[in-house]
C-alpha cells in the first residue's frame, strides 16, 4: 500500500529526514515510534504532500505520488488525522461528519438543497457517529465536547472519508488514562482489517495495536520488525536513554 524509498527532507541546512525507506502492506497496523524532534510528523507531512521531499519516492497504492498536493493525495485515499484536533467547533458533531460524507459523495454543498432530505448521506454519518460512539451528542457543537471526545470525533472525520490508508499522530496525546484507555480500544475496534500507520509515544497503545513498528531516530530508521523484536532492542533502548 505504502512504499517509501531514500525520503530526505531539509529546513534550511538542517537535514531533518535522511533517507527513510519503509513498507507497508495491505491491512498491516504500523506504529512510528522515536524521541521527540526525530522527525515523525515530518514524515507524515511528506506522505500527505504538506511538505514536498527534497530527494525520494513514495508510491501509494502503486502510485508515485511524490510532490503531489495534499488534496490530490487525499483524493487517493490516503488520510490524516493531526496531531492538533482538526474539527470544526462551530458545527454539530453531525454537521462535522456529514460534510466529509458529503464531499465523498462528491456532493456540492449548494444553499438550495435541503441537506437534510439527503437521507443516505444523514445515514452514512450516523453509522459513524454510532461507531465512535457518539450518537447522543449529534446535535452539540463539536467544540463543546469533550477533549476525549473531540479525537473520537477527529478519529470519525478520518473514517468518513473511507481512505485506503489511515495516519494517526499521537491521536492519544493530551488524554487522561481513562480518555487514552477508551480511545486506543476504538482505534483499535476501527481500524482492525485497515492500513495504518500510527505515531504514539505510550508504548502500550503501540505494542496493543501495531502490526509492526518502525523506529524513527534523527531521521532516519533505526529499526523496523515485530513488537517482539522492537520491545528489547539494544539499540531502541540506547536511542530512548540517550534522549532522556
Ligand atoms: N517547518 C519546519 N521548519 C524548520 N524546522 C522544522 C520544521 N518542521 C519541523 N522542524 C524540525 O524538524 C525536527 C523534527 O520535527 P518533527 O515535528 O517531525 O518531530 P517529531 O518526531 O514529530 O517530534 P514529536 O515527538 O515531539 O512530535 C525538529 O527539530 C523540528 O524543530
Ligand atoms: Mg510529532
């Protein structure tokens, strides 16, 4: 689904993405992990176009997509949530999810149609309001819910647009451990059978849900294989002592 070869990426001199190559299959759950400032959102901005390689190759869905803009890259089905909540406050939770659905649709929002006789679409965004369990709070303004609920809804935003691959940043950050517990178990119930790559700093969400993982270390990869070759690596350790 995602194949990534000799990414480099600069800021001025600094070199900040030197030559990632990494894989991801169909369905696989992939988890970046790395110290802060080793250049995991760097590298979701390259995958979504935010940010264009200066050097590098990505193919998405065997796809060259590099130097592509974000909204044709979006169109392919590649999708992001970010690392800062990306709803839109003044909407209802419904609202925010409908015009995902709609836009997937292909639908143009026109002041003359009655949106809400759009019975499909109406369904569509309550099937994913149900799924992130947030059905009885359609009606509220999304910037009135809660922290926790706020990313679930973000999470649903992501699901609407039905992307062949998802990317996650941090999606548990700022959580309490009750809102973490609840959100890691519908990422997890959401994601199952799905591409995704997920960056996470708690190391229990990653080993609870990645497929495999890969390590990100001034960057470029340090490590890439299954949980249990990653949990105990002399060097992952080396990497996160030397950090802290
Ligand atoms: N637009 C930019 N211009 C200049 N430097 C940048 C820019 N974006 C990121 N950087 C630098 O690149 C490095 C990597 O940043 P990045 O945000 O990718 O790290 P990260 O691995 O996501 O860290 P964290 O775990 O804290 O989220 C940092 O040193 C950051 O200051
Ligand atoms: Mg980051």
């Amino acid at each position: 689904m995602l194949e990534v070869s000799d990414l480099h990426k600069s800021f001025g001199k600094t070199q900040i993405i030197n030559g990632i190559n990494l894989g991801v299959p169909e369905k696989e759950r992939h988890a970046v992990i790395g110290p802060n400032g080793a250049g995991k959102t760097t590298f979701f901005h390259l995958l979504t176009g935010n940010y264009k390689p200066d050097r590098g190759k990505i193919l998405f869905n065997h796809k060259n997509i590099t130097g592509l803009p974000p909204h044709k890259i979006n169109r392919l089905g590649l999708s992001r949530s970010f690392q800062i909540t990306n709803v839109f406050p003044g909407l209802s939770v419904l609202e925010n999810i409908r015009q995902v659905v709609l836009s997937r649709h292909r639908v143009r929002f026109n002041f003359y149609s009655n949106v809400n006789r759009m019975t499909r679409i109406n369904r569509e965004s309550m099937e994913i309001l149900e799924d992130i369990g947030l059905q009885d709070e359609r009606d509220e303004l999304a910037g009135e819910l809660s922290y926790g609920q706020q990313r679930a809804l973000e999470i649903g935003l992501t699901l609407a647009s039905e992307p062949k691959m998802i990317l996650l940043d941090e999606p548990t950050a700022g959580m309490s451990m009750d809102e973490t517990r609840d959100a890691v178990r519908l990422i997890d119930r959401l994601t199952r059978d799905k591409t995704l790559i997920i960056i996470e700093h708690d190391m229990e969400v990653v080993f609870s849900l990645a497929d495999k993982i890969t390590v990100i270390y001034y960057g470029e990869v340090l490590v890439s294989g299954l949980p249990e070759e990653i949990r105990g690596h002399k060097k992952v350790k080396e990497a996160y002592l030397g950090d802290h």
